[in-house]
C-alpha cells in the first residue's frame, strides 16, 4: 500500500531534520509498558489505522504511567475501526500543546504543480479551516526547477499571521518538509497538526504521507507490500493478485475485493473489466441491474493471455457469487483473442459451473467470441461471447437471464491440485510459466496445428515433433508471449501433449484456508 | 479540420524497436502517418519498417529533421528522460504513451515543456487520431480497422479512457457522425494537455462542430471544463458522460486518475458543475451517440 502509517511517516520527517515527539511503534501491551517507562512522561496513545479523525472513534488515548498505558492498550490491540483491524499503537510522549498548525502537500492537477499550504489554524481538515479561516491559510505552487526557497517558505507563513522565531522555525520545517515529499515521491503530505510546545518547540505531532504509487519502486526501503490506494488493509486475495502483477510487466492487472466473504443470499458476481473506463461503464451497467459486486478487477494495456487466466482464477478463488461478468470498453485497439483464451484456460480449469457474460469487443471481436464459443460449449455453465455492438445493458441483462435459466447455481471454490511436472516431457520456461510437450503423445498427432497457431514462430517440427525454433533464453525473456494458443490447440483438436504451467504464488494455499475454514 | 495532427505532421518515435513501438509503428505507417525516423540508444543504424532508427535524438535531427511530434514508448522509468530530450531538440508535441510514470517526472516534464513551449498528451494514453491523416499512437490497433471504425467529420472527441475513447468514436461512426480529431489525454492524475485544453483547440478549430467528452472520477478537469464556458471561452456544445458513479471514495478506480479524495472529484460534483454550466449530460454511454445525431441535426 502506498499509504505510510503515522509511525513510518514521522521515522522520515525525524530522518530529515523535523522535530517528532519521543516514542516508539508498539505491537503488544507488554511493548507499550516498556517503551511508556523508557520515555518516563505522560504518555500519548495512537492506534496505527489509516483513518483521520481518530480522537472521535476512541483512537487516541493518554496515560500517567507506563500501567496504565499498558491497561488502555489492551483494549485497543486487535480492536475495529472501520475497515481495519488495530495491530499497532503508537506510544509518545504527551505534548504540553500551546498552539496547533496545518502544514501539507499536494499535487494539484490543475497547475500541475506540487502545492505546499500552511495555515496557522491546526487541528480539523484543511477544508474546514480554509471554510472558517480563510485569512489564517497561504498556499504556494512550487517550481520543481527552482526549489522552495526559504525565503518563499517565510514569506507563505508571515501571510498567515506568524512572526519572528516562530516564522523562522516553521519556514523551515516547511522547506525540509517539500524535500521530504521529493526525496520519497509523495502524493501527498500532511502534518496536522503542527504543534507549539509551553517548551517553545515546533514538533510535528501526526503525520500522513502518501507514495505515489508509480514511484514504489524506487523505494525498496519504504518496504511498501503493496502500491495501491485503498481505504484498508489489503486482502490476502489482493495480495496474490498484486504478486502477479508486480511480476508481469505486460499490460496492466488491477484487482481489488469489494467484499472480502461474499454470502450466497445476495446476487454477488465476479466482476472482470478491461480498461478503466469500459471497467467503470460496465460496473456500472451490472449494478444498475440489481448485481453487487465481489470484486473489481480490470486487465488492460495489452495484456497476455496467461495475465487474464490468471485474473479469471483469482476472481474464481471467491465463493458464493453466482455469474461471471467480463467487459471493456468495447472498441478495444488490442487483439481481443488473447482474453479469449485467457478465459477458456481457465474457466475449463475450473470446470465453471455458474454463468458467465463475456464482452470482448474491438480488434479480432469475431475470433476471440468464436474461440469462446467453441471451446467452452461443454464446461457446466454457459459462457456467452458478445462484441462491440451489444452494450453492456444488454449483455448485463443477457447475465441476469442466464442466472435465472440456470437456476442460480452458487459458485465453490475448488482446490488447486499439487502440480508435478510431467517425467519425461520436453519443456522449455516462458517469462511466467513452463510449458511442457508429452513427445509420446505427438505420434498420434495428424495435425500438427500448434506449429501454425504459434504465430510468433517459437515451435517448429523436429523428427515430427514440436521443439524450440529459437533460443530458450529468447523464450524466456518475453519471445513466446503466453498466448496459449498451442495448448488450446492441442487440448481440444489433438492429443492433449501440451500444458502451459501457469503458477500463481499463494493461490493454492489460500484455496485450502478458505476451504478449511468453511468446515 | 484537425487539432494537434495530420498528416503533414513529420513524427520521430521513441523506443521504435520495442515490442510496442514495433507494433504501433507499422500501425502509424500503414494508415498514412508521416513517420520519419526513431530512436533506441544502442540501436542505431536499424530500419523499422523501412524507418530509420537513430542513438539520439540530435542525430536523428540532423539527417531526417525537423520533426514536428514525438511518440515515446520507452519503458515508464525512462520516459522523463526521452521527454526532456525531445523538448530540448525543440519538438513541440510529444505523446507519452507509458502507464506507471512516475508522478514527479510528470511534473517536471511539465515544467521543461513549459520553458520551450512545447505540449504533450499523456501520459498512460492510447494517443490520438485525425480520421483520414494520422495517427499518434495506437488508437484502432491496426490501420485496417482505424480506417473502418472512425471516419473524418465535425465531432471533436476527448477522453480520459483509451477504450472508451475509440467506443464513442467508433459509435458516431455508426450513426453517420465522422470525427475531426479523437483524443485520449490519458488516465494519469497530471497529464500535459488535459480536457478543458484539448476542448479549447477544439473550440479555436473551424471543423469541429460539436465536442463529445468522457471524464470520469477523480482530479478537476471537468469543472474546469464547467469554468471555461461560464467564462465564455467555449461556446460549442458538448455531450459528457461521466463515468464511476458506483465508486466509493478513497479506493483508486484502475485509473490512478480515478480517485475521489475527500469531497473532491466525485461523480456527483462533476454532474453537477457540468450540468449547471450547459453541458448534455447523458446517462448511459449508448445515449452519447443519439444525443450527437439529435444535437446535430441542429447546427
């Protein structure tokens, strides 16, 4: 996740020079005792969410003494606010607080230009102050070429009222602060409040600090699980599926639960999108006929085949939903056939059994809905193919349809057989998976049509038998694209000699919890 | 009856001998693109298609210039720096194609493009696409169905989707409507041209008639659509449809655009902003196409 907690935002700020109050993260009442007698003050306590507004939800509490900062702690570990579930609290020393401030930054898309904002009014959300105070906030664009001067820094405080020693020291915090947004590729920024001490300090008392998530990965540091924006923790689920992303650089897959345990009363469905605004148009289309939603999910940007099977049994691994719902923008500029088989993989795989609507419109809509429609006539559920002239209304209420003809069959999730590679067999590895070819088999073979599905020229005929044309490290580094079709080929037209191995970190595991637990 | 391409336009690209770039290249060239030359540092002396390919930009330059716009494909950590060298060999338009550059390179290219008066689209775009000239890009994925899916005409088309930017153009088509230029500006939260941009060339340009727009979710572009025309500065009409009105706040839409943070952003204050300043607001993406024949019939 690109959101920092509190606890790691202020390790920056204090790693550059800002002023943060004495303390430590901990993550067990007996930690708090220990880290409360070592700061030997009255102790502040803060849960680790990323929420705002914490005081009101009972977040934020304060101590006398090391026991009874441990007592206050034991009812916050493990404690729900909103979407998470507290597993750290930040024990502080209590500030002797004689004034508050805001201090942030953003981009703003307008300007396009990082916009740092000051007012000398803390404690609520910077609209509200900007609503109540509007001669107490000053806001600056910031040339990324230029800096943010120091002496910009004064002159955006002085217009907020402050002067003298107090002006200097926030313009300077001020400045440190942009050089921290810079350093770590902040999306945003804030210290709210920015406090006065009796003791005449300027120490940052919270922090929130946002990375862009594109910017993670110059970041190994951050130690960032997972570069998405979300307003809670990641799922388990969402975590496997951020693991294929991260190592398939082909085309974007962005998935996400909407609910984590889906019940079978509702009219849940795996949701699939391709692009993001064919994604919104179709979530769109699918709840406005009465459907909710497990998942959101968007493959897009040219992805290979073995990126949407895998997307497919990553929504799969989501009991109790009761149709499968895929659908882009409809005009896509991608060659619509490699989606296709990216779902016939996988939804064979899984034997299917509940309804799915399928629109892949755009370039080569007519083979991609044909390969649909020969491929998956014989799995249990109907699988319906449609193009760029039916609308997602139509297809949506086509889904509905097929639920109702079909009696409302609930989703199971299946387990992941252990796989073994087959003995014997000739194998060569691809960017994300292995293939293998069962030599044996191909003596049967009359065809030999993976040769021509191959139309990037990896296979070629040796002694009557499918082998490498090119060099394996060629293959592995992205020259065989994973577009399936010699597999599909041979396990529907042939003797079933090949299988594209296509693992999925976790996937396996995480089917057999979830089986577990249900009984 | 074209902004921003046609088929004068001499383009350079950048990253030309990638797996992308390849492929988009021979789209460009086959609908008619004027594509002169490419760069790949370290590859310089290949022929793409018939297309020269150069180490840098300079000596692209000099044997095959002037260029008048750049398409980057290069991977995203490596797009400021393509950027910023087109811009200080004076190309005025770049189209940066990548998803995932980072947000602070954006901005500086931002900056850079600023000082020498250059524009750019994107990034995380599908490009853009005069009907009949030129393509910048990879809208249509090949030059046959470009051709087949969108015809010249007087609709000015913007959009914050790729897909949805080719859906509503291949839809106008479908009801007789050609288009003047179609134009993705990219699903990223800072982009260089953004709508109220784009629909202001429309607006200067004499073909475009009428402007059809797709915004979504999430940064301020389409209330500075909603600015401009209380101000008087677009007089066309426009057709928007706004997409995400499903999206909760505070969780990202696949587009790192597509966020509603706090009460900014949101479908409900798009709608609003729009409606209020004149805009044809439709409610379902099937309807843009109708309300266009319908509005049409009028000008």
């Amino acid at each position: 996740m690109a959101r920092l907690y509190e606890y790691q935002s202020k390790e920056l700020l204090k790693n550059n020079g800002i002023k943060i109050p004495q303390g430590k993260v901990a993550s067990s009442p007996e930690e708090v005792y220990l880290i409360a007698k070592e700061i030997g003050k009255p102790i502040a306590l803060k849960i680790q969410v990323w929420i705002t507004g914490r005081a009101d939800l009972g977040g934020i509490k304060f101590a006398q003494n090391p026991e009874e900062a441990r007592e206050i702690s034991k009812k916050f570990f493990g404690m729900k606010v909103k979407n998470f579930i507290v597993e750290k609290v930040l024990v502080e020393e209590k500030l002797n607080i004689e004034k508050e401030f805001f201090a942030g930054l953003i981009i703003d898309d307008a300007k396009k230009s990082p916009l740092i904002i000051f007012s000398s009014v803390g404690g609520t959300g910077i609209e509200e102050i900007a609503k109540e105070h509007p001669t107490k906030i000053s806001k600056h664009y910031i040339s990324l070429l230029k800096g943010f001067k120091p002496y910009e820094a004064r002159n955006l405080v002085r217009k907020t009222g402050v002067s003298g020693k107090l002006l200097l020291k926030i313009s300077n915090i001020l400045v440190q602060l942009y050089k921290v947004a810079i350093k770590y590729d902040a999306r945003s920024l804030e210290v709210n409040p920015l406090v006065l001490t009796s003791e005449q300090e300027v120490i940052a008392a919270d922090c929130h600090l946002v990375v862009d998530d594109y910017a993670v990965f110059r970041h190994p540091e951050l130690g960032i699980e997972i570069a998405r924006e979300f307003d809670r923790p990641a799922t388990e689920l969402e975590k496997i599926a951020y693991q294929v992303e991260e190592k398939d650089y082909r085309g974007t897959f962005y998935f996400f639960q909407m609910i984590e345990k889906p019940n079978s009363k509702e009219n849940y469905i795996g949701f699939h999108g391709a692009g993001g605004g064919g994604s919104m148009m179709s979530m769109d289309a699918v709840l406005n006929r009465g459907f909710k939603l497990a998942n959101y999910c968007d493959t897009s940007g040219n992805p290979p085949a073995s990126k949407v099977y895998r997307a497919a049994k990553i929504i799969l691994s989501q009991p109790n939903i009761i149709g499968y719902f895929a659908s882009g923008s409809g005009v896509a500029s991608q060659e619509q056939f490699h989606s296709a088989r990216g779902f016939v993989k996988a939804f064979t795989e899984e034997n299917l059994s509940i309804p799915a609507v399928i629109r892949l419109g755009g370039n080569y809509e007519e083979k991609a809905i044909e390969i649909l429609s020969t491929y998956l006539k014989n799995i249990l559920g109907s699988v319906e193919g449609y193009g760029r002239d039916d609308s997602p209304d139509f297809c949506a209420k086509r889904l509905n349809k097929l639920i109702e003809e079909g009696g409302r069959i609930i989703h199971k999730v299946n387990p992941i057989k252990e796989f073994h590679e087959p003995e014997d067999a000739y194998s060569f590895e691809t960017l994300t998976g292995k293939i293998f070819i069962d030599h044996k088999k191909c003596v049967k073979c009359k065809t030999k049509g993976c040769i021509e599905e191959c139309v990037y020229g990896v296979l070629k005929l040796e002694n009557s038998k499918p082998v490498l044309s090119i060099d394996p490290m060629e293959v592995k580094k992205g020259r065989c694209t994973e577009c399936l079709a010699c597999e599909i080929f041979c396990q529907f037209h042939e003797q079933k000699a090949i299988y594209i191995h296509l693992p999925i970190p976790g996937l396996k595991e995480y089917r057999e919890t979830l089986l577990r637990n249900k009984e | 009856m074209a902004i921003l391409v046609n088929e004068k336009t001499r383009v350079l690209i950048q990253g030309i001998t990638g797996r992308e770039g390849r492929t988009r290249t021979k789209l460009m060239k086959e609908y008619g693109t004027n594509v002169v030359a490419g760069v790949t540092p370290g590859k310089g002396g290949d022929e793409v298609f018939g297309i020269p390919v150069f180490d840098t930009i300079e000596e692209a330059w000099e044997k095959k210039g002037p260029f008048d716009a750049s398409v980057i494909f290069v991977p995203a950590p490596l797009v400021k720096d393509a950027a910023l060298e087109a811009i200080e060999n004076g190309i005025k338009l770049l189209v940066l194609i990548p998803d995932r550059v980072p947000i602070y390179d954006v901005l500086e290219i931002v900056q850079y493009a600023n000082e020498k008066n250059a524009k750019f689209v994107g990034p995380n775009t599908l490009g853009l696409l005069s009907p009949g000239k030129a393509i910048l890009g990879m809208i249509g994925g090949r030059a046959e169905t470009a051709r087949q899916w969108f015809k010249p005409g007087f609709v000015g088309v913007c959009s914050r989707s790729g897909g949805i930017t080719s859906a509503i153009s291949y839809y106008l088509t479908q009801k007789g409507l050609g288009q003047s230029t179609i134009v993705h500006v990219g699903g990223d939260p800072i982009i260089g041209l953004s709508l109220p941009e784009i629909i202001k060339l429309f607006e200067e340009d004499e073909h475009t008639k009428l402007i059809v727009m797709f915004g979504e979710i999430g940064t301020t572009q389409e209330e500075r659509v909603a600015d401009l025309i209380e101000k008087g500065e677009i007089t066309k009409p426009i057709i928007a449809f706004i997409g995400g009105k499903a999206a909760k706040s505070g969780t990202r839409f696949s587009h790192a655009g597509a966020i509603i943070e706090g009460s900014r952003g949101s479908y409900e204050s798009k709608v609003k902003r729009l409606k209020e300043a004149g805009v044809h607001i439709v409610d379902t993406f099937m309807d843009i196409s109708k309300k266009a024949l319908e509005i049409s019939r009028n000008l």
